[in-house]
C-alpha cells in the first residue's frame, strides 16, 4: 500500500507448492542448489586484455570461485608477447565458473571475464595428440641454430638485450648480438634449440621498449633445408644456399 493507504501491489504465492513440488522437480538430483562440486586442484592460466590508458599499478584483482569463494591479491603479470594484455595464475578445485573481477583505482570495473578452467582444460586435452600433455612442447635432439635480424637504423646496437622464448615457455636471457659483416645493419643471433615449435626473439633498446619481435621454427627451417639439400653436398654449401633461400628478415644457417 502506498501513503494514503491504496493498494499498490497484490500478489498470490504458494510457499508449500513451490517448495515441494516446482523448485525440487527442477532441481538436478547430484549437488545441492548453489553448491560447487570438487575436483582436484589444478593450476590455470589465462590472459585478459586491459583497455588502454588505464594504469595498471592501480588495479586490483579478484577471482570468485563457483562456491563463493573470493581470491583476492591476484598478480597481474604483463605478456611479453602481446601489448596491453596481462597474464593470470591462479589454482581451481571446483567446477563450474569462474569470474575474474579487475577494479581500477576508484573501484569501477576495468575487466569482468567468467571462464570454466575443467571445461577449458578438457577440451584442450581432448584436441591434444595423444602422448602430449596440454601446454607442453615436444623435445627434440638439441641443435645450434643461427638466424640474421635487421636492426632499425639510429638504434644503438650496444645498448640493445635480446633474450629468447621458447616453445616451452623457458626464456633465454644474455644472448650476444653479432654484426654481421656481410650485410650493413644485420645481425647474428646463435643459440641451441631443443623443441619443436616457435622460438620468439625479441630484442629491447635502453629504455626497455621493443626495437625487433621476430618468430622462427628451427625444426622446421632445419627440415626444409635437409629435404632441399642435393645428395652429397658438405655443410658449408647447405648453409650458402640456406642463405640464398630464406626471406630478406630472416636467414636460418644450419650448423
């Protein structure tokens, strides 16, 4: 009723009739309503992108679990391999969503994200050959491996740190940068490889900023280069006409 004592709202329930009959007809017969199955604890990652011009140092993040619980104090961690993007870690032991709540510095929301980590995983095992477990890389024979990379004119090469990331998620830091002598501008990166897949070079200035990104299957280049390779030919021509063939950025030798 309102002030003056009208009818506002007049509304029938029937509280027996719910109860017993509607609301335990619908109610699935495993886990109560709101509960969260258990399974066993299991790490997860996943990366969310931060809308430009927010400041991360001021964010904070929180995970609420399909129990209710709350994470809080989550780290956000920057990818090196793609700008504004962060990277969260965090360990689930139910199934079911879980949302990732990040907060700027006056408490609005910047990111709200929900992702099922059994679902996800699932499905990336399923897709998985069999034999290798989710995430990981296949190793292989360790092999030196050399590739060329161009420096943009006006930078400082001395001022330059190249570090390299491989497909296992291990980074190689303090990787020397050689002037190559045949090609102005051009530089020689070595190093050994024992995985399949991508190895992203990345190559910083003084100031931290990337001056060169660049991916390269050595497995595969070194595969392309054997296949191509006239019967009896010796190494140092296999690496000349490595050389010759590969793109103008990006020159496999195979030592």
């Amino acid at each position: 009723r309102g002030k003056d004592g009208k009818e506002v709202v007049r509304q029938g329930v029937n509280p027996v009739q719910i109860t017993s009959g509607q609301s335990r007809s619908a109610q699935t017969a495993a886990p109560a309503a709101g509960s969260a199955t258990k399974v066993a604890p299991a790490k997860f990652t996943i990366r969310v992108e931060i809308p430009s011009g927010v400041n991360t140092k001021d964010l904070k993040t929180e995970i609420r679990a399909p129990n209710g619980q709350v994470i809080e104090g989550v780290t956000l961690e920057e990818d090196p391999n793609k700008k504004g993007t962060y990277i969260i870690r965090f360990t689930f032991e139910y199934e079911g969503d879980y949302t990732i709540i990040i907060r700027g510095a006056g408490g609005q929301e910047v990111v709200r994200q929900s992702l099922n980590p059994v679902q996800l995983t699932s499905q990336s095992k399923t897709a998985q050959p069999a034999g290798q477990s989710a995430g990981a890389a296949n190793k292989v024979t360790p092999s030196k491996f050399t590739i060329r990379v161009e420096i943009p004119s006006g930078v400082n090469a001395g001022d330059l740190k190249t570090e390299i990331r491989a497909p296992n998620g291990q980074v190689i830091e303090g990787v020397t940068l050689e002037e190559d002598p045949n090609r102005k501008g051009t530089y020689i990166i070595r190093f050994t490889f024992e995985y399949e897949g991508d190895y992203v070079i990345v190559i910083r200035g003084k100031d931290g900023k990337e001056v060169v990104r660049q991916g390269v299957n050595p497995v595969q280049l070194t595969s392309q280069s054997k296949s191509a390779q006239p019967a009896g030919q010796d190494d140092a021509d296999r690496a000349r006409l490595l050389r010759e063939a590969s793109a103008k950025y990006l020159t496999g030798d195979y030592d």
